[in-house]
C-alpha cells in the first residue's frame, strides 16, 4: 500500500481531527531538544519538521532557538490550522517525508516529528538522502519516533492496511559516516521517564552533521 498517498488524500486529516483537542503549547521532549540544542542557538536560524501536525511543536521550537520554521505535513487541515495560529515564525505546507521541497538548502536543523514509522520501507533511505542533502554541514538532526528493543512492524490500528514500523531510525543517519550521536533519550509519552515495558517507550535522538 502507498503509505504517503493514504495520508495525503485521507488519514492525515483524520489524524488532525483525532488530534487538534490534544494540543499543547509546552511539549516535553521540545523542551528537552530546545535545552539540548541552546549552547548553539547562535548556528540554528531555519529549521524543517517533517510531520509538523498542528505546528505547535516547531512554533516552540522557534520561540525557544528564536528561529524561523517551515512545516511539513501531509494533512491540509493540520497546514491551514497551523499557518492561522502559528504564522509569526513558522509557515506551514502541504507535503510527506519522502518528497521534501528542493528549493530548501542549507538547513540548520531538520527535526521529523513523529513520522518516520509510517513512511513505505521502499521509500525510507529516499527520506534520508534527501534530509542529508538539504542540511548544511554543521547542522542538526533530531527524531522523536517509538524506540523499540528490536525492529519490528506492526498493524497501524486507525486505517486497515497501513503498517507502523518501529526501528532505531537515527542510525540510518550514522551509517552514511558523516554524523554524530550528541544525545538520545528514551522515555514514555505518557510520563516522560523512562519506561519499563518496552512497547511503550519512544526516543528522542539529537545528530550532528560533521563538517
């Protein structure tokens, strides 16, 4: 199944309309990603989400780096809804992983927010390519996704058909020899602590790109 073509024409707006109640303007592991990237505020003026859902994410991404931010989700409901609230640093596009706009280069910092484990396998190193090419060197990579013990695959539950697949996504970034792991965090969205049954933890990795 066209994973990316399924969001685009259906779920990503149901996504949104499950969503939009649960927004919040203080998210816990933005928080921890804006601590962690601070020491070099003065190199991170443009940064891209890729699974920008309700923008509020990267809108607090931007206030707490005070830089200027681009969405990318594949929802038109989650992009108009964004682009109203959050206009003043972050615009908002329509748009998937695999097919990242080409005008965009020398990014400092391309955050994918909780997307990847649903990307088509047949077009994931595509999504890595193409991040690699539009970050500068000496900018940053961060994933928030599931952090599983082993690599598995799973039935997405809100869509018959779609799978959810659950990797360490930040060591396809490693194995292309130019980045680094500066941190990585594995905790419970529901608790934000680390959690003992690994089904539900998930991660949140920071990478830098070597000159």
């Amino acid at each position: 199944m066209d994973q990316e073509k399924v969001f685009l024409e259906s779920e990503g707006d149901e996504w949104f309309k499950r969503n939009v109640g649960k927004m919040s303007n203080n998210s816990s592991e933005i928080s921890t990603l804006g601590a962690w990237l601070k020491p070099f505020q003065a190199e991170i003026s443009r940064i891209l989400e890729v699974g920008s859902g309700c923008g509020n994410k990267l809108a607090q991404l931007c206030n707490e780096l005070d830089s200027k931010g681009l969405g990318i989700d594949p929802s038109k409901l989650a992009v108009d809804y964004a682009n109203r609230k959050f206009s003043s640093k972050c615009k908002f596009s329509v748009g998937t992983a695999d097919s990242l706009p080409s005008n965009l280069k020398n990014l400092d910092l391309i955050h994918f927010g909780f997307c990847l484990y649903l990307v088509s396998r047949n077009r994931l190193l595509k999504c890595v390519r193409q991040a690699d090419l539009l970050l500068k060197p000496g900018g940053f990579i961060s994933i928030f996704d599931f952090d599983p013990s082993e690599s598995c695959s799973n039935e997405y539950r809100h869509y018959k058909g779609l799978i959810s697949y659950k990797e360490d996504y930040y060591k396809l970034f490693c194995s292309l020899g130019n980045y680094s792991l500066v941190n990585k965090l594995s905790f419970s969205e529901e608790s934000f602590h680390f959690a003992l049954n690994p089904e539900s933890r998930v991660s949140l990795t920071l990478l830098f790109k070597e000159k």
